[in-house]
C-alpha cells in the first residue's frame, strides 16, 4: 500500500513536471518573435539594404528569439502605412517622406506615429538633362517634361519644396513617372527633358546616364539652399568632387534629399527596438552593403532628419554615448 502511494506520488510529479516542460516550451514557442522589415522594388538601394539588414540580425540575433524577413513592397509610403497599421515591424524609408508622414502633413492625410531606428546613407540627388537640350537652371525647366520618380514613390515631398525655395512649383512642367534606370532611358531616347538622379554617390543610375549620354548636373542656387537647409532637418549639404560622375568636370553643392533610415512604430516594445539597434550599430561592420556599413557609424547613426527617435534605439545611443540632445 505504502508503495502504491509512493508511485502515486511519483507518477503524480513526473505529470507535473512533463506539463511544466511542455509549458515552457510552448511559451519559447510563443515568444518566437516574427519581424517583417519592408524594403522597396528592385533595382534601388532600399532593397539591398533591407535584405542585408535582415541576415545581419538573423546570424547575429544572440539570445533574441526574432527572425527578421525582408519584404519587397513599393518603397517608404507603403511601408509606413503598414507600420502603422501594425503589419510589419520594421520598413526602410527616405526620411523627407517619413517627416511629412509623422507630421500628417504634404500629401499624407494624418499623421503616423512613427520614430526612427537607425539613420543610414545620404541621398544625394539632383535634375540633369542632356547638355545640348538648352535647359541651364531650374527655372528652365518650366514648360518641360521632367522625370520625378515612380508613380506613389512619394518623390514630390522633396521635389516640391526645392521647387518652392527656386520660385517654382511641380504644377509649372510636365511631371512623368518611371524608375531611375526608366528615366535614364526616357532621357535617351527625348522622352522626357530633364530628371531628378541621384541616391548613394556615386548613384548607378547617374553613372550610366554619364556613360550613355552627354549630361548638364542642372545647379541649385545657393540662396535655396540654405533656406532648404534651415527650414527642413532632412535636407543636408552634401558637395560632390568633380570627376565623381564622368560628365561632372567642376565641384557641384549637391543636396541631400532625405536620408535612408529605418523607422517603426512607436508602439513598437522598447525592449525590441533597443536589442534591434544594439545588433545593428555593432555589427554595422560586417552587414554586406557598402552605404549601410560606411554610414552607419557614430556621427550618423543617431543623426537627427526630422522624425523623433524610439525610446528603446535612444536608450541604446545613450549607452555608447553617441545620442545629442
């Protein structure tokens, strides 16, 4: 009898402790941490970035129990929606189109409560045209056909204040849609007059036009600028060394655009987004995309472009003593 309780009692606790496993368990399982980091079309440098990032976190992710997949969408206003709307985790974006989106404000219809990650490349862009179209300044492209990116890109929400800071508006040309390879060839072939190129210098697309054509980098007038520069943290000053681009033959006062960053919603958990940056900035070295690995570094990383930082990448910045108030 004495013996039948005893293996009762046994038998009792090796059900609780199989239960116990299985519970812990199913919460490992249950805490497994699914993140979809949007990206952009082929062919730009979000992409790349976005994949590089993603296998960056996965081969380093430590105790972390995350998978990060990179998802191809249609670039920075796709991604933030789906941010928001608490479809993905994670999306790449140009931080012009990320200002106006917090803001609620150019073509956004509300505000989108996102912050940002990481800070990454410059996008240095520019109008060019064909030396022989007689196109000079800005102010000669009134009139013209000019190529301002792919449809829904959001290209305009920097575009239109260049514009306004030279006395113009998109209204005053013919605007076209295509990507930069589409445009290098809509420029070839007299689809359009003029372009704006550009992204990480030097930029595939400005480098074929080079190749393919005889190209005028179509100039920003200083006095626009510095107001650029004054009224919106994402633009930048970015000069461009002659000989960069084979048609460039004099030093040109390029302008970034809005900076490649990564952004997430600030509901985001601080804890995540904290290990995320942590595992990003000190394997910055190693993620296999040249703009990400030279731009992601102590003087960019927690670079300011208008759009307020996540608790947890701050709480990260802070550590390392790179973050400024």
């Amino acid at each position: 009898m004495l013996m039948n309780n005893k293996l009762g009692r046994i038998g009792s606790a090796l059900v609780v402790a199989c239960f116990l496993i299985t519970a812990v368990s199913c919460q490992k399982t249950e805490k497994e941490n699914f993140i979809d980091l949007g990206t952009a079309p082929a062919g730009g440098v979000f992409n790349p970035v976005g994949v590089a990032l993603a296998e960056t976190l996965n081969k380093n992710k430590g105790d972390n129990n995350w998978s990060v997949t990179a998802k191809g969408t249609k670039g920075s206003q796709e991604n933030i929606r789906k941010l928001t709307s608490g479809e993905m985790q994670l999306g790449m974006s140009n931080s012009a189109i990320s200002y106006f989106a917090y803001k609620g404000e150019a073509s956004w219809d509300r505000k989108h409560d996102i912050r940002t990650v990481v800070t990454i490349a410059p996008n240095v862009a520019m109008f060019v045209t064909k030396k022989d179209s007689g196109i000079k300044t800005i102010a000669d492209l009134k009139g013209k056909k000019v190529v301002c990116g792919p449809a829904g890109a959001g290209f305009e929400m920097f575009i239109e204040p260049i514009l306004n800071a030279h006395g113009m508006k998109m209204k005053d040309f013919e605007v076209k849609n295509n990507t930069q390879n589409g445009a290098v060839d809509m420029l070839a072939d007299g689809q359009a007059d003029a372009a704006f190129l550009g992204g990480a210098v030097p930029a595939s697309s400005l480098q074929r036009a080079c190749n393919e054509m005889d190209i005028h980098f179509i100039p920003f007038e200083k006095d626009a600028i510095d107001k650029l520069v004054k009224d919106y943290q994402f633009f930048a000053k970015v000069p461009i060394a002659k000989g960069t681009y084979g048609d460039l033959n004099v030093d040109y006062q390029g302008l970034n655009v809005g900076s490649m960053h990564v952004v997430t919603s600030a509901n985001e958990d601080d804890d995540v987004i904290y290990q995320i940056t942590k595992t990003i900035y000190e394997n910055r070295k190693s993620i296999g995309h040249k703009a990400a690995e030279k731009f992601i570094n102590k003087d960019n990383a927690a670079r300011m472009t208008g759009t307020p930082f996540h608790p947890g990448a701050i709480r990260f910045y802070k550590e390392i003593k790179i973050w400024k108030e």
